[in-house]
C-alpha cells in the first residue's frame, strides 16, 4: 500500500523509478529505469529487443518521445497508399472504369 501511495504522490521522474506491480509470470515489476537496464543487457547477448534505451528515456522527461519504427511495416503502408493513389489517378483518367480485386474465400 505504502508502494501504491509512494508512486502516487511522488513526480513521474521519481515515481516511474520505483518496481510496481506483478507480470504474469508472478515477479515484480522492475521500475523503468531498471527494466532499460535489463533489456540492454539483453540486447548485449544478441537479442533482438525493440524497447526505450537510456537517453530516449531521459528525452522522454522533458518531453520528446522517440518510438521505433518497424521499416518493412511502414514500407507496406507505402506500398499500399502508391497502389490506391494509383488507382484513383486511373480512374479520374478514364484509363480503368472501376477496378475490383476478386475475393476468393478459402
């Protein structure tokens, strides 16, 4: 209980820092700063881990935040937006009159 108002009432930079919680395999939840820790250490043993490091976490308190970005994920988005602009700059052409991608369930 102590725990829960500790985290509470402190400011996040000190609150984030204190372990809370319990993860589904029953242990306690590391604090942030140690939970970076561990998943560099991971990361040294040649797992491949997308997680904060130190600086972006320090970035983060005053308020820049960094986020990994998956490239073939957004290579697809890009793919996908030059397919449908495509279509529509057809279509307004008069090139294609309506295109129709056939939908054969399994």
């Amino acid at each position: 209980m102590f725990r829960y108002l500790l985290k509470f009432l402190a400011p996040p930079l000190a609150g984030e820092q204190l372990p809370g919680g319990i993860t589904k395999t029953g242990e306690r939840r590391p604090g942030r700063i140690q939970g970076i820790l561990e998943q560099e250490e991971k990361a040294k043993k040649g797992e491949q881990i997308f997680g904060r490091t130190i600086p972006f976490e320090l970035l983060r308190h005053v308020g820049l935040k960094f986020e990994p970005v998956d490239l073939e994920l957004q290579e697809s988005f890009m793919d996908s937006e030059k397919r449908k602009a495509l279509q529509t700059l057809l279509k307004e052409a008069g090139v294609i009159s309506d295109f129709t991608i056939p939908f054969v369930p399994k």
